[in-house]
C-alpha cells in the first residue's frame, strides 16, 4: 500500500472586515485555530479590522480559512482579504496585540 504525501504547507495572511472588534472575534480565532491544528497568529487593527497570519497543510487552511467568514456569534463578517505570505515558522497559535 502507497501511502499519500503528506499536504504541503502554506502561509496566508488574512484581513476581516466589518463587526470582528469587541465580539470575541481574536479569541473564537484562537480557539478556532486549535481546533483546526493552525499555527500562526491574530490581532486587532486599529482600522477596525482584524490580521490573521496563518500556517498548516493547504486543505487545513483553507477549512480555517472558511470557518474565519462566520466567526463567533456576534461577530458578521463583511469580507476577507487573503494573500499568500512569508512563513515565521510559529510553534503554536497566539493573540496578539493591538497595531
């Protein structure tokens, strides 16, 4: 039996838009993070916004990347920027402060 390589990895870089302040939005983000076995980061904007840098396996990243368009129940979502990005290599996922 053949086993399947495994996923490459990628970095991404996010940014969302609309009512992801003071909605618990960083915080669902790390949990989410956890869940989905994502290393990397998130921080408030002073833009509103919030930054997400993200690394794992490509299909990881992109159920993570999805499940960030929803959020936390009180947040709503306007949209999300995304680019490939730089990895920074993290060991684990934090929050971060404010920029």
């Amino acid at each position: 039996m053949t086993e399947k390589p495994e996923p490459k990895p990628i970095s991404v870089r996010m940014r969302v838009y609309g009512e992801v302040q003071g909605v618990y939005y960083r915080g669902w983000t790390v949990e989410a993070a956890a869940h989905f076995g994502v290393r990397g980061w998130v921080r408030n904007r002073k833009d509103g916004s919030v930054e997400i840098h993200a690394e794992g396996p490509a299909p990881v990243i992109e159920r993570f990347y999805f499940s960030c368009h929803k959020g936390p129940p009180l947040a709503l979502v306007e949209s999300i920027e995304r680019a490939d990005s730089e990895s920074e290599s993290p060991t684990g996922f934090e929050q971060r402060a404010t920029v």
